[in-house]
C-alpha cells in the first residue's frame, strides 16, 4: 500500500468531547434558565424549552419574560448604574475577573454552546469562546482609560441589548463588555434558542464580583424583547433580522432612545483571476460554512472571474466533499446542526423554491441538519442572489472585469461585508474603497476582533461595534440639552403689503437657483410689519431634485480633504466680504443686535470646518491576527438637515459645515422663521467654486418636508435641528432603507466637533495581511 492510498483510504476516527459536565450543571439548576435580575436568579419557569439541534432533546426549561419582569430588571439597572459609573479603574477590574473566570471555565462555555446552538466544538472551542474573552479583557483596558481618554463622555445610562441566537456568548459579550466599560448598567435578553451560555455567564459575573444590578439578563421570545424595547431604557442595541430592526426602529421612533442597529447581509466574495486560489477556496469553508452558513457577515455571494470560474468551482467541489457534518461536540466535524427545525425549514424552502443556476450538494445525516450547498450559474438579481439564507449555502456568478466585480458587489440592499481575494496589492486596495460596506476583509475573511470596528451600512444597520469607534454608541458628551424656545416670525397687521418688485427667494438646487414646484411662497416680515421679500415653499417634489442633484454630485465624495479644506476656506473668506451685507439682513430680520457676532461665528465654523477636512485622519488596528485593521473614514453619503429657526445664517452654516468638510452632499431646509439669510447665502456657495449639486438650499415648511426626506431612499441620513420636534416623524419614515438619523426631540445643545465628525462619517473596517 502506497502512502497515498493509505491517506485516501483513511478515515477520522470519532473524538468527541463529553456533554456529561454541562448536562450536569443543567441539572443542578433543576434543569430551567431563566431571569437574573439585580444578582439574584428567578423567576425561573419552564414556558418553552431550548432543544440541543443536533438531537431534538430537551436541555432545558427556559422562563418567557413578562413586561414586568422586564420592568424590574431595568428598575435594577436604573438603580446601580450611577454608582457603576463612577469610577473606570473598578470597573475595569471587575471585567478583567470576568475575563479571567470565562477563561476558566472556557470548556464548560464551548460545550454549553455547542449543544444548545448546534455548532462544532472546534468553533465555539477556538473562535466563540476566546474572542468573548478577549473583548472583555480589551474593554476592562477602556474603562481603565475612558477617564484620561475620553473626559468629555459619560455613559448612557441603562441599555437594553437584544441578541441573536447565532452566536450567543460572543453576541453577549460583544453587547455587555463595552457598555459596561463606559459605566452603563445593563439589561440583556439573548434569543430563544439559545440562552444556556447566559446563564453560566451570570454564575461568572457573580463570582466576579460584578455588582448587583449591574448585569441583568432577561429570557424570553420577541415579545419579552418588544417590552424590552419598551421600556425605561436609554439606549437599545439590536443583532438581528432586517425585519425585526425595522420593527424596532419604529417603535423606539421618538423616544429619544439611542439605537444600533446589526443587521443581515449577502456579503461578496469576489475572486479575481490572479487570486491564490487554494486559499482563497479554503476562506470560502470559513466565509460561508463557518457556523453553519449562520452568519450575518457570511462571504454568502461568491464572485469569480470568469477565466478562473471552472477551475475554482471543481476545486471548491472537491473541497466541500471534504467537510465532515454531524455531531456538533466531535472534535473533527466542520459543520454542526442548524440552530431549529424552524431555521432548517426556511433554508430548505428558499433552496427548493430555486430554479436558476445549477446546484451542487453534498450529502448530510438525518436530523436538524443541511448540507453544503453551492449554487452557481446565477444572475446579479436571483432571488438566492438577493435575499439572505442564513445556511450553509453558497450562491455564484461570475464577473470579467474589476469594475464589472465591484457593480455586482454592491448590487444589493445591504451593506455588512466583503472580500476581496487577489495577489495584486494595488488591485485590492483599487476594489476597497469602491465596495459599499462596512467591513472589507483582503485575502482573509470572518475575521472579527474587540479592537476593530464592526457594523453596516445600508440595510445592514447603523452604528460599530468593537474599537474606539463602538465606545460612541454607549456614550454621550458631557454637559446639558434645553428646551428650544421656538421664535416666532413677526406679521404684518395690514395683511401682505404689496410689492411692485418680485422679491421670492427661490431654491437652490443643483448650484442654480430654482422656482419652487408648487409655486408657492410666503411672506417674510421685520417686526414693523414691513415686507422683506417672500421665500418659497419648497414640496416633496422639490426634494426629490435636490436629492437627485445631491447623487449626481457624487465626485465630491470622492474628492481629497486637501480640495474641500480649500473650498471651504474659500466659503468663509467670501462670506467675511460680504459680511456687512448679512450682518443688516439678520438684524433687520430678527430685529436684534446679533448679527455681527453671528456672522463671525459663521466664518470661523467654516474655517474649523475647513481645517478639519483633511485632518479627520483613520486609524490603524492592532488585532491579533498576522494582519492590521485600517479604520478609515468614509462620508455618509447625501444628508438630509432640517435646520434649527433661531439663527438665521449659524443654523445653516453650523451643521453644513462639517457634512461637507467630511465629503457629504447636503439638502438642507433653511430656518422657518428667518429663511433670507440661507437664501442670500447661495451667492456665496456659487463663487466659492461648491460643484453643483453639493449643496442643496430649500426654504419651506419643515413639518411638511420631513417625513418626505426622512422617506426618501437615496438620502442615506437625515438631521433634524428643526424648533418643531420632528424626531417621532423623522424616525418613524425612515425604516426604508433604515437610514442613520439624528434628531434633536426637540432639545438643542452644543456638540463637540467629535460628534459632528462622527455623525458625519462611516467607519469601514479593511483587514489586510501585515507583518509576520
Ligand atoms: P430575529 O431578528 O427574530 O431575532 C433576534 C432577536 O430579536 C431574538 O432575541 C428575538 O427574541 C428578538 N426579537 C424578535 N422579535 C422582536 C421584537 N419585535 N422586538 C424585540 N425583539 C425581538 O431573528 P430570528 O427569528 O431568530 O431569525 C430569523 C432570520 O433573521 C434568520 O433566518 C436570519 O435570516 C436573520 N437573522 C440575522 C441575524 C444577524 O446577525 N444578522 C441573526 C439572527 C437572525
């Protein structure tokens, strides 16, 4: 016998890791998980059980959460956050014992996840469990430094986190680490299918000295979620389903609680001609059978170039028949059970629905499994090229040129993830920029670490996790909101005088000034009821255009922070020329002594703004991979203000002023009440070299135009200053495309320029192999 044929005949022995110590400790709880609440275990109730995939078998009886239930949770929070918050050294020692006591119990945690989520051992053994670990070990480092880094933030205060069931330790700690680190108390639910891990997880933080109330975790299905959702918290943090994010947003629409979003994705996986292709067929077991195929970020749209396209699928082949599926706890399987006969369902049933394309499948055993599957022959708009599967499988097409890859790429609602697999540095670094994601992975993929920013755009969600980046969403800056004191216009008591010259403001879209669709205006007055001229009422149409100039301008988003620190510089000097002129325009419109001052601070804000252009630098990550996690800043994309009333020229300036340093393209609606200075300012816009379209100026009323922008899918955020509180409106419309918003619930306040940055930009995470 040749040794080759010894290697074909052999097999794998079975090594499978025992159950009996994670079934044991099931036991000695009576066999239930359910609520800890304020470091006390209970109610706990056998409402629904949690089944291990692999086998059907009952683990144990998990409690459904009641809205009261939640209630007192989030009471606990409330309670122990101020104390929590105090002081970063403690805090950072408290996580530094829950690092340590995971790391101990490691092995109890990978077998409990196994079992209860169906995944191989291997996964929770060397990737689930250790990357828990190392977040919370790296956020016990930011609340050891949140006081000398980060003086200006302080913590939200109680954050409701809701989480997945595809990962349900690594998901938790993801949530709970950081918002604790930043001095927030917490309230968790994990998902139905899987809440064992949690609860080993809250034996930890007792034993870690984790102060009552500090960590609550609540069990249940989406409707203990929902009341969740409803509660007192101050913030929610969602991973999961689109639909369920849509929900959420919805419903928290208002409220004034902050949100994060994860959500799905059909993350490409664009191989081109020139790439390793053994590896890049080796990252595909990891981009997309990894888990099971149940990953949000899952490589689940493989892109070949079409010269390479045979070779590398009858490679892919030969190696998918090599992936062992079966018992999650042996130690030699790759691909464990799907999480529910309710999850294996819908796979089956999306496949089987299928008729494009041509589909390869490898065998499986019976059970709560599905096999890997590869799908190739499809078109950029299949429905399997299109929706999210959630499975181990794989859908295909080719593609013949880079930019043809990058088209197809980005041809889809969402916007998690992407790889790019080439030995052509320059090509990958080409193809990085152009992909429309939050994460880009070159020549690797699923890589995930505590230090580097994780999250999407689009329908993928908004907000990161991980890194300096993802301590901003469970902080806000220091200092005090007031109420807006909303001014009011001045009348005329003769009714509208009138005025033989045609005084009307129009709009200003696409760099030329623009009737108003309707052809409406309205009157605009001093206090003694003399008529300065009439602005006109811009309508949803007049939107749409300023929008679609906002896309067509697209260059200046790809333009150099060098060139718009220019343009911007070059704003304020005309605007210093021809301050005198404004000055008299917002004192006779606001009858007041104020517009020198205000005209000052105008050119200032532009000249900060423009000094911030081409110095709102990235970062570079250290993780511990053989590679480095570049945190580079992207613009938003078109951004819809709604201004504030009380300044006529700074409400304008203030917010358009870093959007356009960091390489957005605005619509915004001038103030309500003093609309002439926004209007007289496009002059200054027009000889300060602002391409067109850039900068869109619409006068009109903001309650009518909000929910019109707030809808609008091509406007990929939306800020509200408005004196009229359009946050419930705003947030409500805007679960289209789920577009990022700020509003102000009818609060104003001063935000540092790190707010205004971070509103301003996307955070895109591009791991690329580095060093040794
Ligand atoms: P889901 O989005 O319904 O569940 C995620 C979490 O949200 C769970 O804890 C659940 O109890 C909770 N939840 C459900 N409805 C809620 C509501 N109205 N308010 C508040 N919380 C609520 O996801 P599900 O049903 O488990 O999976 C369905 C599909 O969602 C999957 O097939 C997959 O396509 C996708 N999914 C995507 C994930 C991701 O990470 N992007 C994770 C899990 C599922």
């Amino acid at each position: 016998m040749t040794v080759k044929e010894i290697f074909d005949t052999m097999d794998y022995g079975p090594a499978p890791e025992s159950a009996q110590e994670a079934l044991d400790w099931l036991k000695d709880r009576g066999g239930l998980a359910g609520h800890y609440i304020n470091g006390q275990w209970g109610p706990l109730r056998d409402d629904f059980a949690s089944n291990n995939p692999a086998t059907g078998e009952k683990l144990a009886g998990v409690t459904k959460g009641t809205a009261k239930e939640v209630d007192k949770a989030v009471a606990a929070a409330r309670k122990a956050q101020p104390k929590w918050a105090k002081d970063g050294a403690a805090r950072a020692r408290v996580l530094y014992a829950i690092a340590r006591l995971m790391q101990k119990n490691a092995r109890l945690l990978a077998v409990m996840e196994s079992l209860d989520n169906g995944k191989p051992i291997r996964e929770s053994r060397d990737i689930d469990v250790p990357l828990a670990i190392r977040h919370f070990y790296h956020h016990a480092g930011f609340a050891q430094l949140m006081e000398d880094e980060m003086p200006n933030a302080e913590p939200l205060g109680v954050c409701g986190q809701i989480i997945p069931w595809n990962f349900p330790l690594l998901m938790l700690a993801w949530k709970i680490a950081p918002a604790l680190a930043m001095g927030n108390t917490v309230v968790l639910k994990p998902a139905e299918y899987t809440s064992l891990s949690a609860m080993v997880f809250c034996e930890i933080c007792t034993a870690a000295g984790v102060p009552p109330g500090v960590v609550n975790i609540v069990t249940g299905d989406g409707e203990t979620g929902a009341a969740l959702v409803n509660s007192d918290v101050d913030k929610i943090a969602f991973t999961g389903s689109t639909a369920v994010g849509r929900i959420i947003r919805e419903q928290t629409a208002g409220s004034g609680k902050a949100l994060s979003l994860e959500l799905g994705g059909k993350s490409p996986y664009i191989v081109f001609d020139d790439a390793d292709i053994d590896s890049a067929v080796e990252g595909l077991v990891d981009a997309i059978w990894f888990n099971q195929g149940q990953v949000c970020c899952a490589g689940s749209r493989l892109l070949v170039q079409e010269g390479i396209a045979e070779r590398f699928y009858t490679k892919l082949k030969a190696r998918m028949d090599g992936l062992r599926i079966g018992d999650p706890l042996d130690k030699s399987i790759d691909i464990g059970a799907i999480v529910d006969p309710i999850q294996l369902a819908q796979i089956t049933q999306m496949v089987e629905a299928n008729t494009a394309g041509e589909t390869y499948q490898c065998g499986q055993p019976e059970g709560c499994f599905y096999p890997p599957t590869l799908i190739t022959g499809l078109a950029p708009a299949d429905t399997l090229m299109q929706e999210e599967i959630f499975g181990p499988v794989l859908v295909s097409c080719t593609f013949r040129t880079p930019a043809e890859a990058v088209e197809i790429a980005n041809n889809t609602r969402y916007g998690l993830a992407a790889s790019v697999w080439t030995e052509n540095i320059n090509l990958a670094l080409d193809i990085a920029p152009k992909l429309v994601s939050g994460i880009v992975w070159v020549n690797s993929t699923n890589l995930m670490d505590a230090a580097a920013g994780f999250g999407g755009v689009r329908e993928s969600g908004f907000g990161r996790e991980g890194g300096w980046e993802g301590l901003l969403g469970y902080t806000k800056p220091r200092g005090k909101s007031e109420k807006i004191k909303a001014p009011v216009a001045f009348t005329s008591e003769d009714g509208t005088p009138a005025d033989p010259l045609d005084r009307t403001a129009k709009l200003y879209i696409g760099g030329k000034q623009a009737r108003p669709d309707g052809g409406y205006s309205k009157p605009v007055f001093n206090k003694s009821g003399k008529l300065l001229g009439h602005a006109s009422l811009a309508n949803r149409k007049d939107v749409r255009n300023a929008v679609e100039a906002n896309a067509a301008a697209k260059g200046w988003s790809k333009s150099t922070g060098h060139l718009r620190a220019q343009i911007l510089y070059y704003m304020g000097e005309n605007l210093s020329a021809r301050a005198e002129e404004f000055t008299r325009r917002i004192d006779t419109m606001t009858n007041g002594k104020t517009g020198t001052a205000e005209v000052e601070d105008a050119i200032q804000w532009l000249f900060t703004w423009a000094a911030w252009a081409d110095k709102h630098d990235g970062a570079a990550k250290g993780v511990p991979i053989r590679g480095v996690a570049l945190a580079m800043n992207e613009p938003v994309g078109n951004i819809g203000i709604l201004t504030d009333d009380t300044r006529p020229l700074m409400s304008l300036i203030e917010p358009l002023a870093p959007a356009l340093a960091m390489g957005n393209r605005v619509t915004a609606v001038a103030s309500e009440v003093f609309p002439l200075a926004a209007t007289d300012f496009y002059q200054v816009l027009e000889t300060s070299d602002v391409p067109a379209g850039v900068a869109n100026i619409l006068t009109g009323s903001h309650a009518e135009l909000a929910p019109h922008m707030a809808a609008h899918n091509n406007l990929d955020a939306v800020w509200s200053f408005s004196t009229t509180d359009l946050a419930h409106e705003i947030e409500a419309k805007s679960t289209g495309n789920l577009k990022r918003t700020w509003v102000n619930n009818g609060q104003s306040r001063a935000w540092p320029s790190a707010i205004w940055r971070a509103q301003s930009t996307e955070i895109k995470t591009i791991w690329i192999p580095y060093g040794e």
